[in-house]
C-alpha cells in the first residue's frame, strides 16, 4: 500500500481534484423519476431498476463522467443559441417556444413538468415516460423537433446519416 503522502504534489492534486468533483455530483444528485426516458429504452436493465425506484451496480458517476456530461450541456446551450439567432441572421427558421407549442396544439396525453433555459421537460402521461424537448423548429415553413446529439470530432466529421441509436 502506497502512502498518500509518496506521491507526487500533481498526483495527489490530480486525485484530490477528481474526488472532490465526485463529491459535488453527488451532492447534487436526487433520486431519479420512476418514469422511462428515451435514452433509457436500448436496456431493459436500466429500465427496470428505474421503475422499481433502485439505482443499478455502478451508477456513480466518475469525475470523468461528469466532465462529459457538462461538456455536453454546454455544447447543447450554444447550438440552441445558434439556432435561435439563424432568423436574425436571415435564414428561415425559427426556434420555437416548446410550451407555448404544446398549449397552442393541445397535445393530448402531454404534460409540460418544467422549463429550463431553452429545453423543456415533458410527461406522456399515456406512455409513462419523461424526456427534454431540446426545441421545436419552424424551417422553410415546416415544424421539427429539434433534437440534439454531441458526440467526438471523430464521429460528427465523418457522420453521414443520422446514428440509427438516436
């Protein structure tokens, strides 16, 4: 066993820092809904440990993890905003509010829970499932779902179809 203290000064940051990254996620960790989510329905696992209330083997995220995920979220929120600006910048397409789409349209068996900078998080009550609405489009006079995928360099520069995953 290697004491703590043997390791380099940037070791014992390094760990120190990826520790505590650790702690912070969980500190704001809640229990996760019970309700089924898109990204959740390639694991039936997954699936039941979420219904049953339980969190599955391994689910703490690594500081690694949460670096991705908030990379991610980051990369969500500037496409957004570039989306949103394609009007102001004389192309056709708008970004439109979510909610105010789904009261207008009074989308049976959805609920709107809530609303967080441009995501929306909604309940098909009808299918028992939650998920974010990362936007709704009106381009060239036609409505889409706006959905939002990151993935490497690697992937998007040689991506030429939509991944038959998302």
């Amino acid at each position: 066993m290697v004491n703590q203290d043997e390791k380099p000064v940037e070791k014992q940051f390094l760990d120190d820092l990826r520790a505590s990254i650790e702690i912070e996620d969980q500190k704001g960790s809640r229990k996760p809904s019970q309700t089924y989510k898109p990204s959740s329905l390639h694991c039936i696992r997954n699936m039941y440990y979420q219904r049953v209330g339980v969190e599955a083997c391994g689910d703490r995220s690594s500081s690694e993890l949460v670096g991705i995920c908030e990379s991610g979220s980051d990369r969500h929120e500037r496409l957004q905003m570039a989306v949103a600006s394609m009007c102001d910048n004389g192309i056709d397409c708008e970004y439109v509010d979510v909610a105010e789409y789904v009261k207008t349209h009074n989308l049976p068996d959805i609920d709107i829970v809530s609303k967080q900078g441009m995501e929306t998080k909604l309940f098909n009550k009808k299918l028992c499932i939650s998920f974010l609405c990362d936007g709704i489009i009106r381009y060239k006079g036609k409505y889409y779902i706006l959905e939002i995928k990151t993935e490497t360099n690697n992937k998007f520069w040689s991506r030429e179809n939509v991944n038959p995953d998302h």
